[in-house]
C-alpha cells in the first residue's frame, strides 16, 4: 500500500524519458559522474596535504606585559571620607 511497484516504475521512467529525452539524461548523468570524480580527486588531495596546525596552536613569543595604568582621578572629585 503506497510503495511503487514495477509497473509504476516504467510508467516514471518512460516519463521522464519524453520529458527530458534521451540525450539530456545522458549528459546529466556524464555531469553528474564528473561531479563525484572532482570530489573523489579533492578528498585525495585532502588527505595529501601536510598537516599543519592551525595559527591559535602555533608557538609565539612572548610579549612584554606593559605595566598597569594608575587609575586617574578628576579635579571634580573631593577626597572620599
């Protein structure tokens, strides 16, 4: 009950035959095996690569701390009793 059964499935395809044509499905189906080869060489390439780590990872020199500024009180301000 609601699954495609046999006949189904070459009425689907014999559709999709005059709709695209022969010559369109083909050429998709070409697209479409480039498309997993492209991706196939670029994992490999992936893979390939040197590791290295990423920039937050890599070692740095240290940095001179400057010193604390001194907190700057205003004219306005009375001394605090």
């Amino acid at each position: 009950m609601g699954g495609l059964s046999l006949p189904h499935l070459i009425v689907l395809a014999l559709v999709v035959l005059i709709l695209f044509g022969r010559g369109r499905i083909s050429d998709m189906m070409g697209d479409f095996g480039k498309g997993i080869k492209s991706f196939k060489e670029g994992m490999a390439d992936e893979t390939n690569r040197p590791v290295t780590p990423p920039p937050s990872q890599l070692p740095q020199a240290q940095q001179p701390v400057p010193p604390a500024a001194q907190p700057v009180q205003s004219e306005h301000q009375g001394p605090t009793a």
